[in-house]
C-alpha cells in the first residue's frame, strides 16, 4: 500500500521528468478553470469493484483538490449491499418489481454504506493524501428526508432528500476537507431511510450551486438513436430525448437526475463512464470534457 | 419518537412547574462548574441494549452541551459485534485466550461499529436536540494507530493511538457538535486496525487535557477489598490498588486507563456506572459525582 | 453573602440528586426553545424592595444566559427615586397631574437610577454568577431620545427613545454578558432625559428584534371583565380591550408599548407578575409561560 | 452646547487657516509618537467644577484618540460627594483623622460617583465627538478589591486594588470607545468598596502596560526644596524626595502611586497641573510635556 | 533628512506650545468631519519639482491617515517623462497635435512613472512616518484598461480605464497603507497603456467611491468669466460653464473628468493649487476646503 | 499574446488527452511535496532576454501557485541597466575593479529595475494567469538597508539588508498573491541603495524560513574539480569546496548566499541553471531537483 506522506521514489516510472515538467506547465490554463467551485461526483459501487479504478479515482479526487477544486462525493454501494444481504439469508419482498427495504434490510443496507464503502473511499483519499470526512444524511442533520412513495407504491424505508445542510459540506471544504457522503436520510421522526444515490447526488450539487454534477456510470454517456455518443446537450433536447423515447430504460432516471440538478442551479450535469481512466480529470483537462454534457 | 424542534407538551408530566424552576436555579451554580470544558466519555456497547438508558444518556449529552460543557463520545460494540460475526457464521481463532481480529471479522467489526452502533447514537442524540458528528479513526485523519502486540501475542487487525487529531474535534466543538467516535484507526501503511474503546478514550481525553474522562461501565466504581465503593483515588492509591491485588480481573485495564488519562493531562477520570439513571448529568450536579474518582 | 465562583456544598439543601438530574433531563427541551435569541426584560423598581425576589431573579437572569439566551434588563427605579427626593426635600411640581422633572430632579434621578438601582442590579447579578455590564443612553451613545410632551404639556426633562445603538448592545451579548439599562436618555443638544422604563424596554426590544418582551408588573398579567388572567391575545384583541374599556388606567400604557413592541418586530410581549417566584424561568419551561403573552 | 456632530463654522475664531495647516503639518511627528499606545489618566472631581476646563479636558482625550492614542479615563468626586452628604446631613466619623465610610457614605459615594460625576464626563466626552463608556468595577467584574485598612485602621467600606479585568478595557478601545471609569471596586464577598481614585488609576495603568500614566492634580507637578519644578525624575530620586522629606503632605502618596505604576510596567508617570489649558495634549506635543515625570 | 521615528525637537521652531495645543483642539470637530472615508488625489509631476512643495505634501497625506482619512494618490509625470526622452533622443510623432506614444515613448514612460516618479513619492511619504505601496495598473491586476483614441485617431498605445479592482485598494488602506499609484493600464492582451493621470484618478475616485476627489493642478481652481475664483459649483453649472465657453483649453477635460467622477458616486471633486502650501489638508480645516468644489 | 482568462483551445496541441491525465495523477504525490511553503527564487537579467524562457518562467511560477506551494520572486536587471546606462551615455567609475554607484547611475537602477524589468515580470505572470505584486525596498518599508562597503571600499549607493518586513509579503501570500521584488533598498536616511540581487534573495528567504531558495544561473550548478555537477552538498562540504579552492569566481559569492540562507533557517538552497527549460518546476517533481542542493 502506498504511503503518499513520504512518496516512494520507486514507484515513479517516469522516463523523462522534462517532458512531464512541461505537461503540467501547459495544463495550466485548464487546471485553472473551476478553481474554487464544487464538483459534486456520484460515484457508484461498481466501479469500486475493480481495485485499479478505485486507487485512479482517489488519486484524481485529490489531485482536483491540489489545483484549487472542491469535490464532494456521494457514493452508492448496490453490490456490496446484495452481497452482504445474501450472506445473511435476508429475502428481499418486491411490490410492482421493486425491492422492498423492510427493517431487517435497511439495517444491512446502513452498516455496508455507512461502515463499509464510505469507509473504504475515506481511506482510500487518505491514502492518496486528501483528508476525507466520511458522513451520512445524519452526520451533522445534514440530509433531511421524507419518505418516497414512487406511483403511490409503498417501499419500505425508501426516502428522498427534503433538505441538505451546506452549512456543514462548506464547513468541511473550508478546512480542505473532501466530504464522502453515504445516501442515507433521516424524517422528521428520526426514522432512517435508504436514498438514490443518483437522486441524493444531484440534491446536494443544487444546494451546493455546484459547477459540475459528474454522474459516474457504466455507460460513455448518453448515444443518440444510431448509438453514437451525445457531447453537449441543453435541457430541452435531454427532455426530448426523453420524451421521443430515445432514452431508455436506466438512463431515464439519470437524465431526470440531471434536468433538476442543472434547473436547482447548477452549471452542467456529466453523464460519463467512471470505468474509464481518469474520467473525472479528462473533464477538467479537455476541451469539453467526456460523456454527455447537460446544461 | 419526540421531534425536539417542537416540543410536544403532551410528553411532559410536570406537575409543578414553579417548583421546577426552582430546583433549576437551585441548580445553577453547579452547572457552571465545568462551562467551556470537555467531558471525554466512553459509552459501552451494553449501556445501548436498554432503550430507556439509551434514551436518557443522549438527552443527558444534549443538556451537558446546552449548558456549556463539551461533551466527547467514544462508543464501544461488543455484543453488537458478537451478534453479526454469529449470524455470519465467522468462527474466531484464539491466541493464549485472546481472539484474533482477522480480515473478515475487521470487515465486521468496522461495518458494526461504524455503519450500526455509531449512526444509531448519532441518530439518538439528534433526536434529543442535539447535533452529532460520527466519525471512525479514518475521518480526516481523527487518529493514527499501530499494531498492538500485548506480551508479544500477535492478535491481527488490533491496534493502540498514536496520535489524535485534535483539531478537527476542536472544530466539530467549535460549531457546537458533539463528536460520536468509533474506536477503528488505521496505522501508517493505511492498515485498518480495531482499537479497544476505553483506551481510545482516554487517548482522545488526554489529547484534549479534558477535564473529566468518564468511563461508563457496568459496576458503580471501584470496590474497595470490603466491597465499598471508593468515591476518590489519587494515583498513588490506584497504583496501590493494582499492586496488591484489591483490583481484578476487567478492573484492572480499567484503573490502568485511568491512571494514563490522568498522566497525560487529564483532569480527573472516574469509572461509574452506565445504567444508573443520569449517572453522567450527576457528575455534573452533585458535590462529588458518583462512581469512583481518580484524580 | 454567596460567593459562587465555588459553589459552597452546604448551601445545598437537596435531598434527592437523582430526581433533580431527572427533572433537568425532561426540561432540556424547553430550555433549547429560545436559545440564541433576545429576552429585553423590563424589571421594575418595586421589585427590587424584596430581597429574596431580586436575589432569584438575578439567578433567574444568569440561567437564562447559561442555557444560551441573551436577556438585557431595563430597569426602573420610582420608589428609590422617590426616597431620596424626599431625604433631599426636594419638592416636584405637576402638571396636568404629572410630575415636572425639573434641572434638581434630573439630577436625583439620574444619581438614584444610574449610580445605586442600576449598581446594586449589576451586582447582584454579578454575585449569581454573570458578568453584567451597567449603562445608561449616555453609554457609547446607546439612547439618542427626544424631549417627550404628552399632549403638548412640558414636564421638563422628560424623553422618549428616537434610536438604540445596538451595535453595543451586541457586542455586550457577543462577549457573553449582560446588559443592565437604566432609562436614561440624550438629546441632540447633549440634554439629559428622563425615559419611561416600559417605553425604553419596548422600543430596546424593537431594536434587538427580540423574541420576547418581558414587562414584570405587580399585577398577574391582563385580566378580562371577569377579573380572570387572559393568556394570550392577539394585536387586535389587544386594541380592543383598549377601545372597550376592559382595560384601565396603568394597564392601558403598557398594552400600548407591548402592541408597539410587537408591531416594531418583537415576536411576543409578555405582561407577567414580578414578584412571582422564577416568572422569568417560566416563561421559558412551560407551556406557554404565565402572565398575558400578547402576539 | 457644541453639536460636533456638524461642526458650527461660526464657532471657530480662526483667522488664517494657512498658518493652522502649517502647525498642523508640523505637530505630526509628535502626534505620531504614542500612536496605539495607553494613557490613563486621573482626573480630579475639582478640575470639573469649572465648565471651561471640563470641555476643554473632553475635547482634549477626543483629538487624542483620534491620532490613535487609548485614553482610559479615572476620575475622582470628592467635592461632589462631600456636597451631598452635606445636602443629605450625613455625619461622618473619623478614626486617626482619616474619614470612615460607613453604608450610609458607601451609598451616597457610589451614586455620586457612578450616577453623577461618571455620567457628566461620558456626556462631556460625548458632547466632543468621543464615544465614552462608563464603568465603575462592579461592570464586567473590571475591579476586584480587597478592605484596604491603613496600618490597621478599619476605615469601613474603603478598599484597594487586586484585580483588574483588562480584557474588558481592551474590547472597549478596540472598538474606539473611551473607558471612563469611577474608583468603586467589589470585594470578594460582594461587598462595594470605595477606592482611592489615584490609586486605581495607577492600578489600571500598570494593567494595560500604558505608555503613560496622567495624574492630573491642582499644582504644577513635584517641586523641589527651592520651590522650583522637577521636570523629570527617575525611581530612586523620587525615593530620595520622599525619604529626605522633600516630598509634604498629599505630594507623598502622589509619589508612591507613581513610583509602583513605574514598577509594575507602565513607561512614564506624570504628575501635572489639570487646570492648565490642554495639559494632557502638551504632554503628547512638548518634548518633554509638562508637570513631572517619573520614569 | 527627516527621520520622523525619533523626531528631532531641534527641527522645532514653535515658540508657544500652549497655543498649538489650544490650535488641535479647536481643530478638532474639522480633523473628524470625513474620517473614515478615501480622499484620492491626483498629483502632479510638476508639483515634484519644488522640494517644499513635495515635503509638505508628504506630510500633509500622512496626517490625513494619522486622523483617520484614507488619501490615495494618482501621480502624473509629464516633466520627467519629456526630461528623459529628450536625454535619450526619442523623437516624438504627432497627429492633430497629439503626441503619439510608440512602443520605444511607452517604455520610457512606464519606467519614468513607475521606477521614478512613483519610488520618490512612496519614499518621501515613508520619509514623513507613512507607510506607502507604489502600484501600476498591473500590480495585482489594479487597472483594466483599453485602447483610447479620441475622435478615431490612433494615438498609439494609450488607454482609458475600464475596471478598478478596489479589492487590492481597500486592502492596503485596512492595513493602513496609503497607495500611490502609476497611471499605467494593461489591456485584454496583456498590453501596457498609457493613461492620463487626472482620468485615472477620477476612475479610482468613482471605484472607491471616494468623499473627495481632489485634482491639484497649478491655478487656484475655476475661474468665471471675471476670472475670480468660483468657490462651489453644482454639476448643471459646471455643464453650462463648458457650453458657455467660460471654460477653456485645459479647463475643461478636468471639470468634465470632475463631472464623470462625482456621476460615478464620488461625494464631490476639488480642483485647486497643488502649489498652495497645505492645499489638501485645507479641504480639511476650513470651512469648505480651498479651490473650486464640484458636487 | 494568450488570454488564459479564456484558454483558447486551438493553443492545445496535445494528442492524448487520457495520457496528460495519467501524467498528472502520477505527478500528485510529488505536487504535494511543499504545500503551503515558501520558495524564494532569484531571477536573473540574463534569463529574460530569451522570451520563450520568460514565458515558461512565469508559467511555472503560477503552477507552483495553483499547487499551493508560495512563490516570491526576487529579481534582478544588468543587462537591462547596462544597456540603458549606454543609451544614455553614462559612464561609470571603477574602484579596485568594481562599479561605482554614483547619483546618475542609481537614478537609472532604480528606473530600469522597478520601471522595466520588475514590471514586465509582473505582467508576464499576470499573463500566464496569476496575480503579481511588483515591489521595492520602500513599498510597505519592505527592506531597511544600511550602505555596503567591501573591504571597507566605497562603492556609493550600495547597500546590503539589514531587515526584510515579512509581515507586508504574508499578506500578500495570504491573497493569492506573488511578490515580484527588485533589490532596492532604504537606509535610515531615507537613502535609495541598490542591492545584490542574489544576497536580498537570500536574506528574503532566511526571513520568511523558506522550505526553498532557489538562485538560477546560466550554469547547471556547483562543479567539482571533475567537472561533474554535484547534485547535494552539506554546508561543510559547501565551505570545505570555497577553502579548497574548487569553487571559483562568481560561484564563490553564490554559494556563500547559500550558506547564510541556510544558516538563517532556509531548508535547503539550490544552485541551479535557470534556462534549462522548467527549472523550477523540476524541483518539485524530481526525486532530488536538478541543480546543486545545499542543506
């Protein structure tokens, strides 16, 4: 395991440090960019899978704070989830195709995202050399929600965000801290609740009147009908795409994501694949960055 | 549930509330005592069972912020941890009676104490009125740790403080939080290591030089060889009480804490009784606390 | 005398620290309520007269400090006044029925307020264990006021309050103390003024946008045709009980600086009985306080 | 009365403001020279009497705070106390022809000192563009006292300086107000004391480490044996004055209070005439001001 | 030369230290009149060539400062500059009269004003006790500027102020700096621009809204047709003064440069004699200043 | 010329975006290295005569900036002064081989360093993106100076540091900003001296305790007798290399600058050639720098 406080000089397999003297140098213009502002990233438990990705992601979150940028992250954790339901014999019930969150799930669900990935992202930024703060919708109230009932069914301790505290996420970039937050929420009767990580994502980088929202998936971005890659588009071609029924399936929810985010504030929505590497720098680095751009 | 923010009279059985303002301002010159100062106090893992005790004890931490003292939590899991590890079917090994912390019960212990026990009194000291931060060793660094290897015995994934981060607490006490620690560090190779809750405590009660680090157990204090409880101890006396043998078993480790807290700054440490009603608000209020003081 | 920078044990009367520890508990709620906010407290002369009052309402002052609200008292001070007018054979003459506060009155009363009724407040509060700050308008500029003819008769040296200068008044609450207001004015020329304590306290209140204004009296509070004490009432039914005649005499002018208290951005005025035991702390653990709340 | 708010242009008697400029222009090295620096200065209850003198004392402290000095002003009232407890047929008693000040005279020096001199000096500073505050050390605990007995005579309620706050005084001069503060200190029991007015400003000035300490009095400063103004003075010779007798009757004290405010920190002590025009500002624009220093 | 740290009492010519006092504290109630708020004054290069003249204006703007007032300084250096092309043999071009500034004048001027000029009068301030920061529009980005060309003609590199970044301003002056800054600009390319001293300085004036905006020049300020100096004028007069032809030849750019500024938010603009021998401090102490005052 | 307020993305000629990012993440480590410290890098004449050096120059400057590290450039000027000493026709004087620095000449100095090159340098950084602030020895009082006399010869207006005002350059830090400093000093006179520019580079460095002072040559470092470029030397090997003779001519002076910064509390000081193309930036990302390191 890397120990970035002293860094190790054989790691480096660099062949010619005036070349990469002179990378930097001309990257200067566009680490410039954002300095300053939030970029809210939503990065999701697969990609956490591949150890690889994991250590590139955690390197290029710190490597945005370094050049003046305030990431927050906000993480899912499906797979871990299920597989730790599965070790526990817990059955899942589904109404209308939808999984049920009853007591005995939501408590599985809590200890992976909270005790498990937020745990392993915190150290993993650690070991890069950021200083993460781990946090869930209770830390601090910082996620008020409310129970969501989508088309009236009702799924158990399922919620949706009411509230975020930027109070407490500003506090915490004040004092060069990345916030690592779990989708976990809280009603107003102190019940626990099981949030979109999407949705809660897209929340906070409104609240925060983020740059960029960087929705980190599995997919380049949005294809239009012939399966090409979609780079920029406004808010009423992403409805219309909708609409016209070129978006489909699991992209659906995740452009919604984006229109609301973009419409409570923020500058830009990226549907981009967190699977490639450096996905989140090349948006910094490039012309217009990669996968779809919505703004 | 009570929602705090809008206290329910209905919830209130007072029948006199004159003479309730007067045992307040009776009150008062207590309550001053300790204003601006830090109670470090280490709540085990067995006090949570016990709803009512759970209950009392986060309103009891609210009320100890309300008037002006800073209160620290280090929470401990045990029987919390014992519960999944079975359910999970993970078989501990044992080293000379010891049970060896390996990578599968660190997951464990880690997702319990971090994902369970922590958000769970998190949650309940938000509900008292109160704002609580949870946090592990891993968040912004809060504490370094290493190997521990007692008589040489190498039990895994078990480590001791190096060094604690005082300055985020002191931000977190700043913004009028109260930091809800569970004892996980990690040692300088990114290593996540379980960390004996008491010890934790009275690591952070030292890095703070707090004035009292309360160590909540199961007993009223320390039992004299007549099984009187001993109110005060210098730590001429505890030593004394080690060395002849009037302290056994589980006592032990515990005066010894106590004995490094105090070394290392701490005001005065007093080991008492978890489940006595408001045992941590008597500290507060009554001439010389309850349990056994060692100052 | 009791010196509570070491609160003597013995003063303790109390039989039972467990049940007081209880009662503290159940009352954190309603000490939570109002916490950072503004209590102006208008406190009267009479009730300075009895010892065991003034000694529990300073008590009462520094509690409501120590539990996180802000209180600033005006206070009044007639009969001391009165006193020494008399010791100094000081004659007043009246007009219309009202005394003339003539250049050797100003002098008494100025003395009388600000060098002993202010003082001994100061004091006596100091001595429960808060830090109070004594001031008149002319302090730091705090009362610019204006000469006050009520119906075009000159009473002389009589003022109302044209601006507070609460620039003052915050940084006194800032620094964690209290401010002790005696009603004492300036006009543009440097004249010293006589103000009505009610009136200053109110338009004090306004300034502050404090959350209650306390007006203590000797009278329980507002009481309706039937002679019975009316809880609340909203402006309207304030006007009202003027226009109709329920309320009468010294009554009249005070719900008159509570209506024009409130219309001035104070959240509720509370006429309420002085001398009754802890009223102040009432008003903040029960229900809906004693006295007439006026909203 | 001045309005300085809007300065009157038929106030001013000048008849070549160029020849103002030019002086102007040339004090500024002078006006430079204990820029940010503390003077506190004892101003006598005689030099009041006269109104001239009184307005020209309270413009003086404006203009010198306004070059950025921090005047803290002390002052006495015996003639003004001596006047009422004549009007009021106060008797006093006399051990070793020294006054006692029993509860009766402690009532009367108090209100005459913080409810009269005090106020009249705040307005006067006030009047002159400054803002004043005054205090007597009962506000924001700013002098802590002790029974001052005079080789064991008990003078009753007469005491002298243990402590004084200072933190008050600096908040107050960093907010550019100008402390005016009455000789009456609490002991710790409570108990209002009357102090010296010397000897607390000499108190006060060593507690601020003040560059100069003013003790404004009725004759030119010390006189040496022919009758003739010492200008300057170090510690040991004005112990030789008062050893060789040189030094009489009230010069005595004077001294002594000067040598220990030289002792416990303070840069210079001043003995001068108050009654000489602009006596204060001389010290600041005169090479080596006027009166007698002590250094 | 002066070291104004430790004056020198023989530079003191002053017979009569008791009526310079006397002088300050009739002074006073004018030193207060604008404290707090800018004065920027364009200075200009031919006012430097009389050492008298530059000493007192040095220690009049450090007075300014030393009462309260924030002086910024905009110097020309029309003299020094013409001094130093003729030296170096640079020829100048000219179109309808104008001096074409080409890139071999542009270097000369920017080193004139900036190495020169701007270093002699940050010295000579910092000579008389100030502490002074010399600036161009290019340090700390002070001034945006653009190309200007007066009725179409191309007159080579000189400019017109766009934007002021007061920011860099208020800095200094909160850190009692006193900024003296080169009439020098960068365009959106980075290209160094000549600008006219008195247009700057207005600018600044507007950017700071500034309570006086006072131009030295070398008459006494505008003259009517009888040529008598008009001491006040409203900004219709002024309008008509231009359009009425009483206004003449280099008249006129500064009373319309004077209309810009008090239209940008300046309280009023001064044109007056540079060479009048405390010109600025005048503004100061009398009654309505020196010159021709435009508001 | 480049707006880097918009990077014009036809300047990019980068082919492999993801390979920038690959570069730049596995730079992170070394970014890191010297946050939040202090370099202080002499920059020579010579070194601005090549524009593309200059450019790069300033680019590296504002990345080490974006990386957080705090540059300070001290810079110095012969070329530039001696081409314009020629212009216009100043000759100067020699004393035991050395240039005499009379009136006319310091005139020049003065000029070209703080009214060309200290202004071009400020430009060029304001260009590549950051925010420079041009000073000399007597902006702020930033460097007091006493007359330099080598081997008690008399050189005219040379001086050497006697105190660099730290708190003016913290501030400037504290802003974002980079001081650009020519080496021109004061006396206590008020006398203009001219300075090395190496030794005010060292003495700014010793001052502000930089982690790095960095003096770029045209030579690749200390050579030993070999010929071979030493990459590290200690200080005694540093003295040991002056003794022995292996150091020779303009390296000798150069590396006794780099002795005193070190023995002033500089961490390490770094000999190095200023034209390689990213010198500076080298430093940061090489294992050991290039250049000789003394430390």
């Amino acid at each position: 395991m890397i120990n970035t406080q002293n860094p190790s000089m054989e790691a480096n397999s660099f062949e010619d440090w005036g070349s990469i003297a002179r990378i930097l140098a001309e990257a200067l213009p566009f680490l410039r960019r954002y300095r300053g502002q939030c970029f809210v990233i939503k990065y999701g438990g697969h990609a956490m899978d591949d150890d690889a990705t994991a250590l590139r992601f955690a390197h290029d979150i710190v490597l945005l704070k370094q050049v003046g940028i305030h990431p927050v992250i906000v993480h899912g954790g499906g797979p871990q989830i299920d597989a730790f339901l599965k070790k526990l014999n817990i059955q899942s019930n589904f109404k209308n195709g939808l999984r049920v969150t009853d007591a005995a799930t939501m408590e599985v669900v809590e200890m992976v995202l909270a005790g498990k990935v937020n745990k392993e992202l915190v150290q993993s930024i650690s070991n890069a050399g950021g200083v993460a703060f781990g946090l869930t919708g209770k830390d601090g109230n910082l996620v008020q929600a409310r129970k969501y009932m989508p088309g009236g069914v009702d799924l158990g301790f399922v919620g949706e965000p009411v509230k975020v505290n930027t109070y407490i996420l500003k506090k915490i970039l004040e004092e060069d801290g990345i916030p690592v937050i779990a989708p976990i929420g809280v009603d107003e009767n102190g019940q626990t609740l099981n949030i979109n990580a999407d949705t809660l994502a897209g929340a906070i980088a409104s609240a925060l009147q983020a740059v960029r929202f960087m929705l980190l998936t599995d997919v380049a971005g949005f294809l239009d009908k012939n399966g090409e890659l979609v780079p920029e588009m406004t808010l009423a071609e992403t409805e219309q795409a909708i609409t016209d029924g070129v978006a489909k399936g699991g992209m659906i929810p995740k452009l919604q994501t984006c229109i609301a985010a973009v419409r409570g504030g923020v500058k830009g929505a990226v549907i981009l694949n967190g699977k490639d590497p450096h996905s989140v720098l090349l948006e910094l680095l490039t012309p217009k960055g990669n996968g779809t751009l919505i703004s």
